[in-house]
C-alpha cells in the first residue's frame, strides 16, 4: 500500500539562485523610480498636504475644529489612534514570533512589515499629542520631567501615561530590530554600490558589515536576543491601551475582556494591512517569486482565525452584560446594536466576523484581487470597532440631558487623512530605498524550496501531486 504525502509549495519559485535573489531584490533600489512608484507618491504626497492644511488649522486655533462635544470627547481622534497601533501589530509578530517559532514563510515578509510597524506607530503617536491641544508643551504634560508649573506632574497611576511608555518602547525596540534586520542587505548593496554617494551612504548604514562568520553569529544572536525583547510587546502594548478603557467606569468599557480581545483585533488588523501591501508591493516591484501563494494563503489563514476570535469576544461582551445584572451595562450593549449608531456596529460585525470566513474557501483564498477586497474590508471593519467602542459608549451616559450625537468635521476626516498621507509616503520611501526583501533571510531557505528538499514535506495545498515528486510510503 502506498500513501502520497502532499508537499509544501516552495518559499521561493522559478528556480531562483542566491545570484537571482540579489539581483531582483537590489533592482528596485538601484534602478530610477518606475511610472507606478512616481504615481503613488504623488497621490501620498496630495494626502499629506491637502491632510496637513487642515491639521496645521486644528493647531492654531484648537481641537474645537473636531465634531466633539461635551459628551463625546474622544471619538475619531482616539479611534484612529487605536487603530495605527493595531496597524503596527503584525510587523512584531511577524518579525518576533515567527522566528522564534522558526516560521521560515515569514521570511519574504517580514521586513515590510516590521517598516509598516514603526511608519504606522507615527502616525498614531500624532493623535494623542495633537488631542492634548497645546501639543508643543505636551512632554511636560506627558513625561516625568522637571517644570516651573507648580505641582504639575505625571500620574502614574494612570494607563494614559502607560501608553506612553509601552508605545515609545514598542517603537524604539521595532526600530532597532528593523535596523538590525536591515544591515545584512545594506552591505551588499554598499558592495554593489558604483557611484561614491550611494556607495557611502550605505557604508555608514552597513556598519561595517563584512559577512564573515563571526559577524554573522553576532548578527543572529542580537537578532534572538531582540526577538525575545519584542515578543512580550505583541501581548503588552495593546493590553496597555486596552487599559485606557477597561480602567474607567463607563459601561461598554468597564470589562475584562479588552485586554486579549484588544490585542486579537491588533492582530487581525496588522496581517490585513501587510496583505494590502504586499499584494500591491507583490505586483509594482515582481516579486511572485519571492512572496508567493504559500505566503498569501498562510496570512489569509492568520486573519481568518483572528477574526473568529474577534468574533468570540463580541459574543462574549453581550454575554458578560447579560449575566452583569447591571442595566446600564446592558443598555450600552443593546445601544451598540439598535440605537443611533447601529449602522456602525452592523458594518463591523459584517466586515469583521463574516467577510474573513471566506478564506475557508481555497479558491477565494487563492484570488488575489478578492483578497485584496477583503484586506481592505478589514481594516475598515477594524475602524468601524474602535469607534462603536469609543463613541457608543460616550454618547450615552447617566444623563439623559446630556445625550448627544457625534458629527465628524471636514477637520476630523482631513487629519484622519493626512496620517494616511504620511504612512504611505514613508512606505514608498522606504521600498524605493531599501530592499523590501531581507536577502539574507530568503537565501537561508533557498535550499528548503529545491525540488529535492521539499519533496517530503506537507502542505496545504490541495493541488495534485506530480508522479516524480511522490514520496512512496509503505505500511
């Protein structure tokens, strides 16, 4: 009796060699900037001006340009604050965890993410300082630091200040590992390198890299090292701001669940943004080869499972409220669901519970351009979450007299979009001048992706085997 063990597609395709990979990595950054680069910086350029207008008026004359009220005063400023830093999420997983796993898809992956990661923890570090209104004294307000203004200082009791140290050190660590990443490649282009300004630049940025073995065993324990200091940021970080609003009172917000369920949807929404990018990255730059349908069908797999978790935490909220016994938790819950801003919850439960189910499906998870959708529709279900949390749970307190509406500004969406502006300027920056590749890491599994290495291993593919690739197994 024989058995035929599927095989894993390779991490790397169209027999490429160790020649090949520098070569197609490099290009990009060696060659002039193509037509669709240009094209996508002038419209991430349009953003970042036509956004920074608006928020350059928000500073001169105060955050009384936003829609907020005396009952809703967070609403898209702290969202969209919640949002980027979930954005950020999957750029440690990825970068941290895996390689702790030994994961070897990640590879192709990882060093865009790990760039989404810190670009997207910019841009939601502008939010809570523009929010504190005089933003240009704000680390006064928000560091321990030594003032003339009496008894002025820091509470560290609070999660607000938390924030911001778990955030600067989420940012400074994820820079650092990003870098360190980086140094391998940045010295094979220095080797490249024919004019001197170029040759220079990446000289310094290599750090003297040599490629010799002990640099690389230094090289690999520092990257341990940093992937063991980051992995507990995956879980603490959004715990933190999960804490911001599990700490208060207010009903919808007063639970134990955020935490875990905070950091699931961080999850959920990073490995949709990276599959946003690298789908569009896949195409401008031709890496088919490298980031290939093995890759794509892994990370439409992660936001499946993290969406069904999402999805269990929504259950579990009206759950909780349910058996609470507390009315005004209860009304908070049925609120959500049936008041003023049902449209708001209905669209996250769609874009966040059901549209990632259909990744079950192989074809639907083997499309790009359906994937593409439902990357997108994620994201925007993962807004639509932050600002049901934040706003429903505000708009309607134990004041009837005070029950207001919210009515985001032409100022709130502008500044929601000059942050996109920036994120995708620094994004396009960065892959016209850095290898959106780590060479280093997909040369180390090229061997994995032979035809004679591969052979034996399993897969989730549900492709035929081809008859001279078939491992026959007796029983």
């Amino acid at each position: 009796m024989q058995i035929v063990s599927k095989v894993r597609e390779p991490l790397v395709t169209g027999g490429k060699t160790y020649k090949d990979i520098t070569e197609d990595v490099c290009r990009p950054v060696e060659a002039n900037p193509s037509k669709g680069w240009f094209g996508g910086m002038a419209l991430s350029l349009f953003l970042l001006l036509a956004g920074g207008y608006y928020l350059g008026d928000m500073l001169w004359n105060g955050i009384g340009r936003w829609g907020l009220n005396k009952t809703v005063q967070w609403a898209w400023d702290i969202t969209n604050f919640v949002w980027w830093v979930g954005i950020g999420h999957a750029g440690t997983l990825i970068s941290a965890v895996l390689l702790l796993f030994r994961q070897k898809w990640r590879t192709s992956i990882n060093r865009a993410a790990e760039a989404m990661t810190i670009f997207a923890v910019i841009c939601a570090a502008i939010w809570p300082v523009v929010h504190m209104g005089r933003p240009w004294i704000g680390g006064i307000w928000a560091l321990p630091l030594p003032n003339t203004y009496g008894s002025l200082w820091v509470n560290f009791n609070s999660p607000l200040l938390w924030d911001v140290f778990a955030i600067s050190t989420y940012f400074s660590v994820s820079l650092v590992f990003w870098f360190i990443g980086l140094v391998p490649d940045f010295a094979t282009i220095r080797d490249r390198a024919i004019k001197p300004i170029p040759r220079l630049i990446y000289g310094a940025l290599s750090m003297g890299f040599n490629g010799s073995a002990k640099t690389w065993m230094h090289y690999e324990a520092v990257s341990l090292i940093l992937a063991g200091l980051s992995t507990p940021l995956v879980l603490s970080v959004h715990t933190i701001v999960s804490m911001d609003f599990a700490t208060s009172v207010i009903p919808g917000w007063h639970t134990t669940i955020f935490p875990p369920y905070f950091v699931a949807g961080a999850i959920f929404s990073g490995f949709a943004m990276v599959l946003t990018l690298m789908l569009v990255t896949r195409k401008l730059y031709k890496l088919e080869d490298y980031i290939t349908m093995e890759h794509i069908e892994m990370m439409s797999l992660v936001v499946t499972i993290t969406g069904s978790v999402v999805g269990i935490a929504y259950i579990t909220e009206f759950v909780i409220a349910w058996y609470s016994g507390v009315e005004y938790e209860q009304y908070a819950f049925v609120n959500r669901m049936t008041g003023q801003y049902w449209w708001a919850y209905w669209s996250m439960m769609a874009c966040n519970v059901i549209s990632p189910q259909v990744f079950y499906v192989k074809k639907l998870r083997t499309n790009i351009p359906f994937i593409f959708f439902i990357s997108i529709v994620v994201n925007i279900g993962m807004w639509f979450e932050r600002f049901v949390i934040i706003v429903t749970s505000l708009h309607r307190d134990y004041l009837p007299s005070s029950w207001l509406y919210f009515n985001p500004t032409i100022t709130d969406v502008m500044c929601y979009v000059f942050t996109f502006g920036l994120f995708f300027t620094l994004f396009l920056a960065f892959a016209k001048y850095f290898p959106v590749v780590n060479m280093a890491e997909v040369k180390s599994v090229l061997k994995d992706s032979d035809s004679k290495v591969y052979k034996s291993r399993r897969t989730i593919s549900n492709e035929v085997v081809p008859e001279a690739d078939r491992v026959p197994v007796d029983l």
